[in-house]
C-alpha cells in the first residue's frame, strides 16, 4: 500500500539555503508554465469569431472571454521551457514533476469546463499565478534518487552543484525500509521546511477480513463537546470528548485576534506561521489518535462494519453566531472520516457513511424516507 509519511526537516544552514533556493526555483518554473500556456490560450481565443462575449453570473450580465478548454500538454510545456534558466537551476526530473503539476491543473480547468456548459459548476478560471519570490514543493520521483551508506542522494544540476560546499543527503525515518521509498517530496509549510516519504510497503488492502463479524456494527454520530457517540449492536458505547479539540481552537483563535488587532485583515509574519503550525499539528493528532481508537475498537470487538453520520456541506454558510461556529464548525470532522477510510481500506473494514439530516424527525419504524440536507423534497412530512 502507498503512504506519505510527512517528517519535519532538520537541516544545516547550508543545506537549508539549498532546498529554500531550489523551492523558489520551482515556483518560478510554475509560473512560466503558466505564462506559456495562459499566453498560448488567448492567443487562440482572439482566433475565435465568437470567443469574447456577454455572459450571465449572479443574476448580472457580464462581458468576456467563454470559456474554452486549452490545449497545453505537458509534453509541449517540456519543450518549450527546458531551456528556461529556472528548469536549468533544478534537477531534470524534479522540474519534470513541477511541469507536470501544471499539465494536471489544466486538465482539471478542462473538465471544469465541461461540467460547467451542463451547469453544474459556476464558470471556471484559467490557472492562476503563485506569489512572485515565492515556495512551492520540489519533488523527486525514486529515479532521480541513489541510496547509499544509509542516505540518499537526490539528483542535483549541474548549475547548482558547482556552488555546494557540502554533500546533499536525506536521511529516512528508520521505521521506513529504503526500498518501500517511491517518491520523496521537500515543500515549505509556515516559515519550514517538511519532508514528505512517499512508500510502498508491500502491504496489501483486506478485502474481506476472516476475524471480523460483518453482521455487527459500531455507529457514531458527531457533535461538538461530543465530538463522537457512538453504539454499537453488541450493546455497548462510548463518547470521545471534543471539549480539549474546542479548547485548543479557542486558544488559536485567541492568540491570532491578539497579534492581529490594529492590523489589515490579510496581516501574517512569522509569529502567526508558529502559532497556526502549532494549531494543524494538534488536529492532526487529535484525528490520527481518534481514528486509531475507533479502529482498535472495532478490531477488539470483532465487528466488521463502521458507520458514521454526515452531510455533505452542512458547515458551508453556517450561522450559529461567532461563538458556535468556532466550537463547531471548525473541528475537522471531515478530515476525520478521510483518515477512517484510510484505516478501513488497510484493515477490512467496511466504512458507511450515511446521510443524517432529518433523522431527528423521521421514524425508521413507518419506513420513512431520509432526504439529503439541503434537498428535502416541498412534500415530505415525518410520521
């Protein structure tokens, strides 16, 4: 099974300048991507007798360009800036994987477009710039890595080696076998720098797994002091506290209203990057502990079925007052049920997640119907 295991870099300060130096690197490349292929667009769209025109968005009739779907490839980005000083500047394969970036954004803006003429979607944009003097990720793929004594060698050009004093290495966790290694990514995440250790170790999905009951179940339902209660079909039950989540979001929110008040509202240094790394790696251990939890719990019991309420959208343009909303909206349940797929897919373990609007109401004795949030049909009524 493929894994990303992220790992906090801990470079020297000669090492540090290189992969910050190289991170800027690929953002210049990103941006002449897009250059090229935002140029080349409308190059062709002044071709078109019909391409610039009135079009209606939020009731308002506006004046522009229709969209298009745009023909850039990657292969033709490669082409056309593989002379580019930024491409040079980096490893081949790495500005090869940035370049790539780009071609898969367009191919998402053109399936855009197509939902977008079946109305479905609201009129796409064509890719945008990044910040100028910005960081963007450098990634290589296992092919332009060489393993030695213990650490690898990522793949450097030869305009920017000629300027190292020292040896460029990346030094794997030790849990992870060098061979499991498929793809190892350096990116910038709030003022440092983070590795991220693609894997592939061997392992593969259980698809029916012959310890598990897949007659039982444990169900939850999520909240906010609360954060999950759940039952079971064997009869028992158990909540996982939410209040230590609420809190930290509190103390987040808390800390940035003070270092920000009297400032604009798009104010953010470095003081801010600590504090908001601070809050993200709270999360993420409250959901990788909670999602573990509930996974042990189902393994122990034997039960093979795992089903979770939610509805989709339901936070969007939620209005219970500023207090509320930190309590609730901001707790990362949806990034909680992504980790339980996850966890599911490895273990065997058949994930359900089911609609929960209306359940208050309706009566599963009378077979009522549950409609999704946001759809409930003008003639539904509850028994």
């Amino acid at each position: 099974m493929y894994k990303t295991v992220p790992v906090r870099a801990n470079f020297s300060d000669e090492e540090k300048v290189f992969w910050e130096f190289q991170c800027q690197q690929a953002n210049n490349l990103f941006n002449s991507a897009v250059y090229y292929s935002r140029q080349k667009h409308y190059d062709w769209l002044k071709q078109q007798p019909e391409a610039y025109t009135t079009y209606w968005k939020d009731d308002l009739l506006r004046q522009g360009w229709k969209a298009y779907k745009c023909s850039i490839k990657y292969a033709e980005l490669c082409k056309e800036l593989k002379e580019n000083p930024n491409y040079k500047a980096m490893a081949a394969q790495s500005a090869q994987q940035t370049l790539k970036t780009v071609a898969e954004s367009i191919t998402s803006y053109n399936q855009l477009v197509s939902l977008y003429y079946k109305g479905q979607v609201d009129k796409p944009k064509l890719l945008r710039y990044r910040k100028k003097g910005g960081l963007t990720a450098v990634t290589f793929p296992k092919q332009a890595l060489t393993y030695k004594k213990g650490l690898f060698h990522p793949s450097i050009s030869k305009e920017s080696k000629t300027e190292l004093l020292t040896e460029i290495t990346l030094e794997a966790p030790d849990f992870i076998d060098p061979d499991w290694v498929r793809e190892v990514t350096v990116r910038p995440c709030y003022g440092q720098l983070w590795i991220d250790w693609v894997i592939d170790d061997g392992k593969q999905p259980v698809k029916d797994n012959p310890h598990l009951d897949y007659s039982q179940a444990w169900s939850f339902d999520h909240g906010g002091t609360n954060w999950l209660t759940g039952v079971s079909t064997q009869g028992k039950s158990l909540i996982i506290d939410g209040r230590k989540l609420k809190s930290m979001n509190q103390g987040y929110a808390r800390l940035v209203a003070k270092h920000k008040a009297g400032k604009p509202d798009f104010y953010w240094d470095s003081n801010l990057d600590r504090v908001q790394r601070k809050r993200n790696n709270q999360m993420r251990d409250g959901i990788n502990k909670a999602a573990r939890f509930i996974i042990n719990r189902c393994l122990n019991d034997r039960i093979g079925n795992l089903i979770i309420g939610w509805n989709d959208k339901h936070k969007s343009g939620s209005n219970m007052g500023k207090r509320g909303n930190q309590n609730f909206v901001v707790i990362p349940t949806n990034r909680l049920i992504n980790r339980l797929e996850q966890l599911c897919y490895e273990y065997g373990i058949k994930l359900t997640v089911t609609e929960e609007a209306y359940t208050s109401k309706a009566s599963f004795l009378d077979e009522d119907s549950l409609p999704k949030h946001g759809e409930k049909p003008s003639g539904w009524r509850p028994s």
